[in-house]
C-alpha cells in the first residue's frame, strides 16, 4: 500500500500514549480494548471470531493482508473487532482462494484499522501495562480530544457483550467442513447419532463443523434459552460455547448451566464455555493483565502437553475453585493459569483454548472424540 497517498490516522491509548499511522479499511472513530495477538497467519478467523467484539487488535506479524480474504475462512457472518492495527498492510493478496483485499474488506464492513506504527512498541506496552482501552480515528487527529473519548469509554470488566453476538433464532447446523480445506477429517465413531444443544454466547463456524464431523446433530440455541427448552430437544450432551465480554457478567449463562447440571448429562465447554461451566461450579474469574491470544500456547499437565490455540482475557480463579467437585486438567504452561477442567463425578469438562482452530494446531482435537464418548457411556446406562 502506498503511504505517500494514505490517510492519516491516529491511535491513542488510554494512558495518553499517542502512534500516528495512516489508515486502511473504513474511516471514522472507534473506541474499545486494545490487546494483541502473536498468531502469524490466520487474520480472518481473528476478524470473524465472535470472542473479539469489543475489541481493537493489534498483530504483531509485522505484515497483515498477504492472502487477503474469502468467504470460506469467516468464523460468523460478519468481523466482530471494533478495529485493527497493523505494522503493514498488501493491499495486493496473493493467493488463489482470495476474493478480495482486507482493505476492501474491513471497508465493506465498516471496520477501521491503522498502519504504519510501531506494534512491537505498542506490544510491549500493553505486556508492560496491560490491556486498556483506545481509540483510532481518521476523523480526530487532535490527541487530547481523542484521548477524552477513550476515558470516557467503559472497561471491559463487568460488560456482558454476549447478547450482543448470539443468535437469535434457534437452528440446527451440519456442515463438517469449508470448500477446500485439507484439514477435513469426518472422525464420526460408530454409527450413533448424538444429539448436542450447543449454548451460543458468540460460537465459532468451526467448532460446530468438528461437532459434525464427529457424528453430531448439532443444534444452536440462544445464549439466554431456558433450560426446561434446552431439555425439550433431549440432548445428549450440551455445549458451551466461546464469545466475548466479561464471563461474570453472563448471568443468565451462568444460571441456566447451573440448573443443568442436575440432569447430568454430559457438558463440553470451551474458552466462555470453560469460564461459564467453572463459574456456575462455584469458581470465580478474574481478568488477565493481557491475556492470552495466540496459536502457539502451550497447555498440559503432567508428561502430555499441547501446542493450542488461544484467545481470552479472563481466567479461573485457582483459589476460588472448589476441590470437592473440580479437578483441574490443564495449565497454561507459560503462567500456570488453569486452562482445563473436569468435574470429578459428572461427565463434565471444559477448556480454556480452542480444539477446533483452523489455521492453527490440532493437537486437542481428540476432546470431541471425548465428548462423544462421554454422551455414548451415558446414553448406554
């Protein structure tokens, strides 16, 4: 992309710290929290992903918009980021799948984004700091104007933002994989067909493709169904899914996996989900300083650990869980958060990462075969 006939645009944090850049994608003003992610592909999942409404996100692959953008790798309908910062921007893709640039893109959905600063520095700011709020605009370049819009802007803790992103309609999924993927296992076990309800409070196109792949009837419902029409599809198992916001604030998340855990059937949680499912257990959450946003987070316990892919701001309190119920499975290996869970009696269990990441490490694929494991072993008492 040529500076020399770009826009101006500013970005600038709520600490008062100031980047001058250009801009790319849409113009305007936007404010929201500004955190990064270490991945060094996958850029549209990242757009797409529910779990960053709310969100201004930095990526520190110094190039962004190489293989521009196609319809086959959105996670939802639309990017959900609130903006996009970047060291620099192709407006030039080259890839055969690609059917536009990210500049058109983030343009055609109303998305700002910012190039040409210095996202190392920016980086180690928010690693230094942590995570705050921000703004970039094309529109306000006066930084003390700018920096007022952004003080005046609520934190991310305490926001509930799943309503703002879960279906409203209830529907049944059964696609199991995108047009031209190579990774396209169908691993379904046997010839069973289990019925999941999965709980939308932000889900991921993929996540639902792996549940289908493994032999699953998936159907999604809205993050604040009751869970008397959860058991009215007499589920096999139940579903947590991921989405964005502070997972304390999911209230009626939090109240209806609570009252599901009296019909014991089997629950799969992942990322919200794991928060959720720790939550309505007794646990409590905290946020993160910068959390964590990758696709090269190492998880485990003991002698077995993961290359996983991971995106999320809170996390599980150790102190706070309760040791009659809970056991932990997983750790985050590069500051021993907890990254997994089960329930020490009920087929129950969640994790802090993503399974199902494409691009990405398929290292924990093999909890979906659990999952449906767990609903087979209950279906046969």
């Amino acid at each position: 992309m040529s500076l020399s006939v770009a826009q101006p645009a500013l970005l600038v944090l709520a600490d008062g710290t100031v980047y001058q850049g250009f801009s790319f994608g849409a113009s305007g003003t936007t404010i929201g929290e500004v955190v990064f992610n270490t991945g060094m592909t996958g850029y549209q999942e990242v757009l797409t992903d529910p779990s960053y409404r709310g969100q201004i996100v930095t990526f520190t692959y110094p190039e962004l918009g190489n293989t521009g953008v196609n319809p086959d790798d959105d996670e939802s309908a639309v990017p959900h980021v609130r903006g996009v910062i970047a060291r620099n921007v192709c407006d030039r893709p080259s890839n055969w799948r690609s059917t536009q640039s990210l500049s058109d893109y983030l343009k055609q959905h109303n998305v700002i984004g910012i190039y040409g600063i210095d996202t190392r520095s920016l980086t180690r700011r928010i690693r230094s700091t942590g995570a705050m709020n921000g703004a970039i605009s094309t529109e306000i370049l006066d930084p003390s104007e700018l920096l007022e819009r952004v003080q005046d802007a609520p934190g991310m803790a305490g926001l509930n933002l799943v309503k703002e992103v879960t279906t409203t309609d209830t529907y049944e999924w059964s696609e199991v994989t995108a047009a031209d993927w190579e990774f396209s296992p169908t691993a379904q076990l046997g010839k069973d067909v289990f019925t999941v309800v999965a709980l939308d409070f932000g889900i991921k196109r993929n996540i639902l493709r792996r549940l289908a792949s493994y032999g699953c009837r998936v159907v999604v419902v809205p993050s604040d169904t009751s869970p008397e029409e959860i058991l009215k599809h007499n589920p096999d198992g139940i579903f947590l899914s991921n989405g964005p916001g502070d997972p304390a604030a999911n209230l009626d998340g939090i109240a209806t996996t609570k009252a599901l855990l009296a019909s014991q059937k089997p629950v799969f949680g992942i990322c919200m989900g794991h928060q959720i499912l720790g939550l309505s257990l007794g646990a409590e959450t905290f946020k993160l300083k910068f959390g964590h946003r990758g696709l090269n987070q190492p998880a485990g316990l003991s002698d077995r650990i993961e290359i996983t892919s991971q995106n999320h701001g809170f996390a599980l309190s150790a102190e706070s869980l309760p040791d009659a119920t809970i056991e932990v499975t997983h750790l985050n290996l590069n500051d021993r958060t907890i990254a997994g869970l089960r329930h020490k009696t009920l087929p129950m269990f969640s994790v802090q990462y993503h399974p199902e990441a494409s691009p990405g490490p398929h290292d924990a694929d093999y909890l979906f075969e659990q999952f449906v494991t767990a609903m087979r072993e209950h279906r046969e008492r």
